[in-house]
C-alpha cells in the first residue's frame, strides 16, 4: 500500500525531495567509489542525462529519485550520509513506511 501512498506526495513535495538530493548527488557516488557510467548502467539512463541531473541542468525524474535513494540507502558507505541528511524522513518516511533497521 505504501506505493498508492506515494501519490499522495504533491507535485512541489517530490521536486523538494529530488533537489534536496540533487545537491550532494556527487558526493554520494565519490563516497560508493562508483563512476557515472556504472551508476547509469543501474538507473537504466544515459550518461548525458545523469550528467545534467548532477549538474543541476535537469530535473531528475521521481523514478529516478526512488531507484537513488534506494542504491544510497542499501550501500553502507553511503547509508550514514543519507540517514544524516534527513531526506527519509517527514512525510517521505511515513509514505514509504522507513523504519531504521
């Protein structure tokens, strides 16, 4: 049920969401030690456009939030630093039923 609950995140809710984790993108990736290329192979983009989402010349899609915020949450080398930023929490957390394990 929680997938049905993500519907209920507005518009502006998941941009917030998506710039907050735009900022540190690069930092993420440099701290899994993974290239963009290898990155683009697990998101299923170009590298021309996971270049501009990193950037900031694009807006990444929801999609492609979720499939990141799942990858940086799942390595332990980057999971602290997600868990620090607080991007899974509020409403996010609640609506994807986030519960530190």
């Amino acid at each position: 049920m929680a997938y049905a609950k993500l519907y209920l995140l507005s518009a502006n809710e998941k941009k917030k969401y998506i710039k907050q984790l735009t900022e540190d993108l690069t930092v993420y990736r440099a701290r899994v030690g993974i290239s963009q290329e290898e990155l683009c192979g697990i998101l299923g983009i170009s590298r021309q456009t996971y270049s501009a989402i990193e950037t900031g010349r694009r807006l990444m899609s929801w999609h492609t939030f979720l499939t990141l915020l799942l990858y940086f949450n799942y390595n332990q080398k980057s999971r602290r630093m997600l868990q620090d930023s607080q991007i899974i929490s509020g409403k996010l957390a609640d609506l994807l039923d986030y519960t530190d394990r």
